[in-house]
C-alpha cells in the first residue's frame, strides 16, 4: 500500500440539488437526497497544508465541478442555473475534505480522459 501526494473532496448534495433534479423537465420519479448521498463524486486534489488551501482551491475550480454534477443529471445547460457561482455551489453541495489517500490497489493507476 502506498500514500500519494493527493487529498479527496467528496461532493455531497444538498436539499437545493435534489429541488433542482425532482423539478426538471420530464421528472416524473423525486429523487431523494439519500439516494444520492450513497455514492457521491470523488474529486483528488493536490495536497495541501490547510484546509484554506484546499478550500481556495476549489473556489477557483469550482465551476468545472458544478458543471459535471449538472451534466450528470441534465445535459440541456438551458436548464441549469442562470448565474453559477461558488456561493451556489456551498449551497447546493456539502464539500467533505479528506487529506490522506491511501492506494491499496495492485498495478499501475490508469487516467482517463473525462
């Protein structure tokens, strides 16, 4: 087992995401936020000495993160929120910071393009 040099920001929804979701167009089954909150996005991050740091991080690369978490639900953007902000972000998901990432798997780790 090895440590690497990245921390996790799990990225949980809030009752304002589910909102969202259950009022999109075509929803017909309310998604409840406890379904969600079963297998949440995973982020790594570089690893930083605060959790300041880190949080200024993502403020500057929340955006990218927002945008998937929308996609993931709903492609058509006519739909999302007019004005994305990171305000919105905070309100809509929880950020949940874990700074040690322990790879216990066998093999190289292999990337993806998203």
């Amino acid at each position: 087992m090895d440590s690497i040099n990245r921390q996790v920001a799990v990225i949980k929804p809030k009752s304002p995401y589910i909102q969202w979701i259950n009022s999109l167009p075509g929803s017909t089954d309310p998604v409840s936020i406890d379904e969600l909150k079963d297998d949440c996005t995973a982020i790594l991050l570089p690893h930083f000495d605060t959790e300041q740091e880190s949080l200024n991080f993502l403020k500057k690369n929340f955006r990218s993160i927002f945008e998937n978490e929308l996609f993931g639900w709903h492609t058509d953007e006519e739909d999302w929120p007019k004005k994305i902000s990171f305000r919105l972000f905070k309100e809509w998901f929880e950020i949940e910071l874990h700074t040690e990432v322990i790879d216990f798997g066998k093999g190289p780790i292999i990337i993806e393009k998203y």
